[in-house]
C-alpha cells in the first residue's frame, strides 16, 4: 500500500480531508525547496505535489509559468527534482511527495530510468499534465509495479467515457480541475464542483482532490464539503515568490497552518 492510500485511509477515519499544496521545485529559491517542503508537511500537508520546472507548461497560469521560469535560470531540471525528494525522504519518511509535470522532461530521462529513480528518491506518485490515460496504461503498469501511483487530470469537460478511463487507471487518488482554463484563472464555482465530484465517483474508486481557484480558508473548506482533498498552488506559489530567502518556509508553513485550521474546523461546527 503506497503513503498515499495510507494517508487517505487515516483521514477517512479521522473524518478529515486531505490538505496537498502544490509548489514548483527549486523556486523562488533552490536552497529554500527542501526546508519549504518540510516546513509546509510539520504545518499540516497531507500529501505535497512537486512541480518539475518545464519551459512550456500549456495547462499553467501566470503564476506559476513565472515560478518554472525561475526555477529554470537556476539550473533546476529532473535530476536536481530527485535530489530534492531524496534529501527531503532523509528527513520525512511519512509526507507523501508527487511529482507534477509534463512528458518532455520524463521521456528526455527515460521512462524505465524515471521509474527506478523517482522510486529510489522516495517520490510516492506521478502526475503528468499531458499524459492522456489512453497513451499512459504502460507508464501507470511500470509506476505501480514500482508502488508509486499513477494520478490523472479530470476536468469539466471531461466526458463519462473519460472518466471510465481514469478510473481504470488511477491509484492514490485523481485531480479534479475545478475551472476550465490554466491554473490561477477565473473563480471557483463550488456549486458546480458539488455536482461534478459525485458524477467522477461513479467511476473513479480513489479518492477525489479538487483544486484550481482555491485562494482561502473559505473556499478551501467549501471544496472539502464535497470532495476528499483540497489542492492549492497559484496562491501559495504567488505568496512564495514575493518572499526573501530567509522568510520562504515561514510563509509557506504559516498559510499551510491557516487552510489546515479551516479544513479542520469543518469537524467543530
């Protein structure tokens, strides 16, 4: 059973829901990427998705197109990623990590080399932008052979015979892309993500993570009303990049402090 699932059945039985901020590898500063990520996981992250850095991110808003800009004038591609998760994994044998990026960077590695060495860092499971679930069955064999998990994008405009496919495929749990568009764009409508997660269920057994348009405690626990993960990227990347060096993981762990007691106080009320 992969950290994942672990810490998706702990919660469960906890009546919680999973808190999995998003942040780009290596920004705003190579040397503050580690001690974020443990910051932010002691601050209350479930699980943390970790952005490998990629010049043309097609589904990514301006926010975090400028966090990968960064990232990449400072030298961080696929292998510094790993090295990221490997000294993170010395750290934290507990906080589930995946990687969240797009083919280029994992075929230029090798899919069999990327297996075997995202296993060995510690990374607990992929997300790749642009692997459609029909030209991805091999790769999701090769992840949980490796007992990592295969996680997939669902969107609005996702059809039933595509979430079929997804639900086929996934483990550790799918993406619910709240907004149609890149991330950070437009407001969240929690009224539609209320009618679209019971439609994904039908066909997906894993668990279910919302995120696009989560900016607040507020909406942050509007999403966990209906779903069974919060996911948070533009906001927590747009507060980072504004920050010295010496204030990143501070930033970081007190906003993943402020959604964790939202989500939380969903169990007092």
């Amino acid at each position: 059973m992969s950290r994942i699932t672990t810490t998706f059945d702990q919660l469960k039985a906890q009546g919680r829901k999973a808190l999995i901020p998003f942040v780009t590898a290596g920004d705003p500063y190579p040397a503050a990427t580690v001690d974020l990520l443990l910051a932010m996981a002691e601050a209350g992250a479930d699980v943390i998705e970790l952005g490998v850095p990629f010049s043309d991110p097609m589904a990514d808003g301006p926010v975090i197109q400028r966090a990968g800009e960064r990232a990449l004038k400072q030298g961080i591609g696929l292998r510094k990623v790993l090295a990221y998760v490997r000294e993170f994994r010395a750290r934290n044998s507990q906080t589930p990590l995946v990687l969240m990026g797009y083919a280029n960077p994992v075929e230029r590695y090798g899919l069999d080399a990327f297996v075997a060495d995202a296993k060995a860092a510690g990374v607990d499971g992929v997300l790749i932008v642009d692997y459609p679930p029909e030209e991805c069955v091999d790769f999701a064999a090769k992840l949980r052979a490796a007992d990592m998990d295969a996680i997939f994008l669902l969107a609005p405009t996702s059809t039933e015979a595509r979430m079929a496919q997804v639900g086929q495929l996934a483990s550790g749990y799918v993406y619910y892309v709240s907004l149609k568009g890149v991330t950070g764009a437009g407001h969240l409508n929690t009224a539609a993500v209320a009618e679209a997660v019971p439609r994904i269920r039908r066909h997906v057994s894993t668990p279910v993570g919302v995120g696009f348009g989560i900016r607040d405690g507020a909406t942050a626990r509007a999403v966990a009303d209906v779903s069974d993960a919060v996911v948070i990227g533009s906001k927590l990347v747009e507060l980072l990049e504004r920050q010295p060096l010496d204030n990143v993981a501070l930033t970081g762990a007190a906003f993943i402090r402020e959604i964790r007691a939202a989500l939380d106080k969903r169990n007092d009320t």
